[in-house]
C-alpha cells in the first residue's frame, strides 16, 4: 500500500533542500506526499534549533501528534534534522511518539528507517490489541506514553569530527545529494519557483560561534568534490533551472584538495575542511592552482562551464577570508548576482570577541568597502544589496555596545537586515560561559529599535534604485493582484471572500521564495509559509541566509507569486487593470511591474526581462517591463 506522508520544513535552505532530497528519494520508493497532515500515515518534521522558538513548535506539533497518535496507533512520527542531532534519544524518552529520530548528517538513512517504523509499529500493535485500543472511548484509552517508539534512530553523534583523516568512511549523505531527482515536469509544474534551485557545496561549520549550535548539529565543515556540483548544476540547467543558489554555512571558505581527494567505489568523496588553507589575505587562497579548486574557482568553473544557469548566487558568506579573486570572478562573470549577505552580528568589539568571530568591526566595514569597489556599478545596472544579520542582547551587551551595532548598520548600509534576540542554546559555548543577563524586556527594545532603523536605512539604499534599467527574474503574478481578481469573480458571481488585503508588514521578515515539492508545507520558524504573521526574531532558522529573502511590506505578494502552478494564463487580465507580475532583480529586491499588453503572465513567469524602476518603496520597487 502506497503511504502518504506530510513533510514539514522548520529552519534555513538547507533544510529545506534536504527536505527535497528526501522527498525525492522517499517518492522514488513509492511514498506520496500530501499537504494535509490529517491524511498521512507518516508524518516528519525536518527541525532547526538555532533559536529557542524554533523547537518549542516542534515541541507543540508532537504533543498534538501523541493525543492523534491514542486514536491511530498505526501513525508513523519522524524527526529530522537538527533538533533530533541536538537532543538525541532523549527526544524519544520524552515524545515517544516520535518514532524515527534522525540528524541532519544522516538523512540518506531516513527512507529506509521510515519504512523499517511502519513495519515495527505493525509488530508493536497487533491486530486485536489496535482494534482494542481503537474501541476504548478516547477519555478511557492509556496514556499515549505507553504506547512504544518504533525506536529509529540514526544520529551523528559527534562522530564528525572525531575522524581527522581525510580518508574518512565512504560519506553516504553524499549519495543523497548525487542521487537526487530532477524532473521537467515537476519543475514546469512549479512554474516561475521550479526554475530556481538550491545546490550545496559545503555541509557543517567550523568556526564554532560561542552562541551558535550548528557546529554541534551539523558537524564539521565538508566540501562537495567540484565535478559533482558542476553535474548537479547541469543536470539542474537540462530540466529547466535557471537560477542556482549555492549553499554553505560559510560558502566561501569552499576549498577541494585534489592531491587529498578520496575515492570509494569510484565516488569522489566530500572532504572535510582544511583550516590552513583559509587565510585573511585579500589577494585569495595561495594554494590556488592545479591542485585546490577554491571557491572563486568553483564559481568559475560553473559559470563557464553551465551558461544556461543565468543567474548563480551563494549563501552565506562569512565575513573573514573572502578574496579579491572571489569578488573578481564575481565582477567579471555577468550571471553572477550581486548580492551578498555577510553577518556581522554585532557592531561592538568587545562583543565580537565574546561570540568568537574572528574579525572586528574596521576589518567587517573595510570588507564592504572592498566588496562594494569591485561589485557596486549602478551606472551599469548592477548595484551591489548586502543583507545583514544581527543578534542583540547578547550576554553583557551594554548600552554603548547596542549603539555601535546601530552605528555599524548604517555604515554597512543593508537592504535588509535581520535581527535576532541572543537565544541561549544547550550545547554551545556561550551557554555555559556567559550568563543569559540582558533582561527580555531589553532584548525586545533593542530589537524593535534595530527594526526601525533598518526601515529606514532600508529606504535610502532602494531610493539608488530610482531611474535604473536592471534585469529581473519574474517569479509569478503578485498575489495581491491575483487575490483582487479572485474576490473581483467572486463578488460578481454572488460569491463570500475571505480577506482580500495581506496583512502590512512594516518590519524586515524572512520568508523564502523557493519552490516546495508537492506537499512538502515549509515553515520559518513555526509560521506556515503563506500565512500567518510574523515577526524578525526567530523568523529564519540557521545560518544560511534566506536568499530570495522577501522584506517587509509586499512579503505576501512575493510569497504567493512563488506559489507553484500560480500566476498561469487562468488568471485572466480583468478590467480593473492590467495583471501586475512579481520579479526579483539578481540583488535579491521585489520588483513590481505591470503585464504587457498582448502578452500572457506564462509568457513570462521564470523568464529573465528588463526593467525599469519608476518608484522605490522600502522594501520593494515599482516600474515597467522595458524589453525582454
Ligand atoms: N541566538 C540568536 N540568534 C542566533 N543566531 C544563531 N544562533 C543564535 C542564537 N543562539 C543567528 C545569527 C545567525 C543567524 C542564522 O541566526 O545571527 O547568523
Ligand atoms: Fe558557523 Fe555561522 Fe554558526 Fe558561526 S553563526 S558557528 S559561522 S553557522
């Protein structure tokens, strides 16, 4: 019997490209996949635990699930991703609803231990003892607790980093990343989003932020062998895709030793990170050659070697030991996107110290200075958008320290910036070392003045963009557009409406716009894509920025014109005006323009045009398509 599981997405692109990954997989083994949970048989959430808040969801989702699980003991519970390599079997002591438990490094084990749960569950419950159970009027039914983990386990442990060697075991999660499906067909069924993909390069994080639990959950940093990713990306160009963004905890510390590469079965494996060769210096890696592919050169490579990709973008960059030869290739290579975002965390000294970050504010600012001369052409169309992160209430933080954060954010001068109240975090460095000590009252101030001054910061960086004629990614018909048409047939033919007007989001959100498979529902931070409310903190979940990171006000449109299937020639041009379409330019700013006459919105939904801005808003701007 073919089962239906729901797949929940908590966190960063990471997770949810492992979430496609496994998707894929599980499909290729005969699950479907459904966006109601009330009709699944198997239900996973891929988790975060960068922040507090993330967790408790999950937390919520599964005492929800244990009180389901008292009237449908067959039902399958999975947890995926960071929380289930953060807890361990302590998760399954405390749920045991949850039946299979599995980390982020070793999700190419799910689909097998999945299926290893349904069968156990079938033998932890017999027939008689389930109809038993199922005739028992509910208030009368044993404690849920009672009724067993099918006990599924798969964690990393920190394993990851005991091995030193490069010659590690065979790395199977790689096998998940090679083996992944791509379809044409799924992805024109997604329209404008199923043109856009994510490709990663690099798995874990060495640097070890005293407040960050992403070293312990995803392990040591590990790079993919370069001829896999250049594949994958090509693979990605046949089916479709034209728009890669690459993913990496720090992307640009990317570094493959071909000299050191180890082969299993014919498989070039990943290879963990060498910090040596990661060096301050400007001028680039001096090991660069025949023998290390850096990450300018695998920036390159696929920008040569796959020119159907017309736009390449990477996230997130880490401040320290980023090179001239990156921001060259960069300049020199006109599908790569001039964007960039580059956490500074803070503005204070002394705080960048505590958080273990390795650079100070003059050598943060002097490389934006640096990024800025060799990316910054708005003469030419192509401005550089930097997009920052920002954690305030920090243990210790002072007054003074906030002010130098607020003086830092206007020299970096984001687009967009997203802020975050210091969660402490079992595991990390910071929790046994410092004590949690700026009061919530305090932490939500800062938080709330932070968000104000990057709307206005916010507001003069887009006020650069006015009269400029730049390329854009259209991802669909704006939502509001398609909701006035809806409610416009609606109305005419007698019919009730929901609300018609998206809520008004005056501060920075984080929300993406890529494309979920079919029935796989993606939340940031608890809150359901595509609906709901949000605010900054606690938004987007771990250390890789959301790249098609939608900001404030038009966040709705956006997220709808990413809606797979959505803004097709079904949405007819109506007589309250002409259809107005959803883009992206390559810095990653909303850009709004109204449909041509004579054309179809499928004409151009996932097509590259031109246009020119007429109007800046905060967050998103407003013009004319000018040519294609
Ligand atoms: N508390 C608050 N914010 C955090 N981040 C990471 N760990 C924490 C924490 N413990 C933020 C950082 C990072 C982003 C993904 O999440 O700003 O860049
Ligand atoms: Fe790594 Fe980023 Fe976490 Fe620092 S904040 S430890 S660089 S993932």
């Amino acid at each position: 019997m073919a089962h239906n599981v729901y797949l929940e997405t908590f966190g960063c692109q990471m997770n949810e490209l492992d979430s496609e990954l496994v998707t894929s997989a599980m499909r290729g083994m005969g699950y479907q996949f459904v966006s109601d949970p009330a009709k699944a048989q198997v239900v996973l959430y891929n988790t975060c635990s960068v922040r507090e808040h993330a967790e408790q969801k999950v937390w919520s989702r599964l005492g929800e699930l244990a009180l389901r699980k008292a009237r449908e003991p067959r039902l399958v519970v999975g947890v995926m991703g960071c929380m289930a390599e953060r807890e361990g079997e302590k998760l399954l002591k405390r749920m045991p609803v949850v039946d299979v438990l599995v980390g982020p490094g070793e999700l190419d084990k799910l689909p097998g231990l999945v299926d290893n749960a349904i069968r156990t569950r079938l033998s932890l419950l017999d027939e008689k003892e389930t109809q038993e159970l199922l005739a028992t009027p509910e208030n009368e039914r044993p404690d849920v607790s009672l009724l067993l983990s099918a006990g599924q386990v798969a964690l990393a442990g920190q394993t990851s980093r005991r091995s030193a060697t490069l010659a590690a075991a065979q790395d199977t999660l790689e096998l998940l990343d090679l083996s992944r499906a791509i379809s044409p067909d799924d992805l024109a069924a997604k329209g404008g989003a199923g043109r856009a993909a994510y490709v990663r390069i690099t798995r874990g994080c060495n640097k070890f932020c005293t407040y960050c639990v992403v070293p312990f959950t995803r392990g040591a940093e590990v790079h993919r062998p370069p001829q896999a990713i250049v594949d994958e990306c090509k693979k990605l160009a046949d089916a479709g895709v034209i728009e890669v963004t690459l993913l990496g905890q720090t992307v640009n510390h990317y570094r493959f030793e071909h000299g050191a590469s180890v082969s299993v079965g014919g498989v070039i494996q990943p290879q963990k990170g060498r910090a040596y060769g990661i060096t301050n210096d400007p001028s680039g890696d001096p090991h660069r050659g025949e023998s290390v592919t850096t990450f300018a050169d695998l920036l390159h490579m696929i920008h040569e070697k796959v020119p159907a990709i017309k736009r390449l973008r990477f996230v997130t960059s880490f401040p320290r030991s980023f090179g001239n030869d990156i921001l060259q290739v960069m300049r020199d290579s006109p599908r790569m996107c001039r964007y960039l975002h580059v956490p500074a965390q803070t503005g204070s000294d002394r705080l960048l110290k505590l958080m273990n970050r390795q650079y100070n504010v003059g050598e943060y600012l002097e490389f934006l200075d640096r990024a800025r001369s060799f990316l910054h052409q708005p003469e030419i169309g192509r401005p550089l958008t930097l997009a920052g992160d920002i954690i305030v209430g920090f243990p210790t933080e002072t007054e003074d320290d906030f002010e130098a954060t607020k003086v830092l954010m206007r020299k970096a001068a984001y687009k967009n910036c997203y802020i975050f109240k210091y969660s402490p975090r079992p595991g990390t460095i910071a929790i046994d070392k410092f004590e949690d000590d700026v009061p919530d009252m305090v932490k939500r101030r800062r938080n709330a003045e932070l968000l104000d001054l990057q709307d206005v910061i916010g507001k003069e960086v887009m006020a650069e963009f006015a009269g400029l004629t730049t390329d854009v990614f259209v991802t669909g018909v704006s939502k509001r557009q398609g909701r006035l048409t809806k409610a416009r047939i609606a109305g005419e033919q007698g019919l009730e409406m929901g609300h018609v007007h998206s809520h008004a989001h005056t501060h920075a959100v984080a929300a993406t716009t890529t494309a979920k498979p079919a029935g796989v529902s993606l939340t940031i931070g608890g809150k359901k894509l595509g609906g709901g409310d949000g605010n900054n903190d606690d938004d987007r979940g771990c250390a890789i920025d959301a790249a098609s990171t939608i900001v404030g006000v038009e966040r709705e449109d956006e997220r709808d014109a990413m809606v797979p299937g959505r803004g097709g020639s079904n949405t007819p041009p109506t007589a309250a005006g002409p259809i107005q379409m959803s883009s992206r330019t390559d810095g990653d700013v909303i850009a709004f323009f109204d449909l041509p006459q004579g054309m179809s919105p499928d004409d151009l939904i996932g097509t590259i045009v031109k246009f020119k801005v007429k109007r800046c808003e905060p967050l998103a701007l407003h013009g004319e398509m000018v040519g294609p």
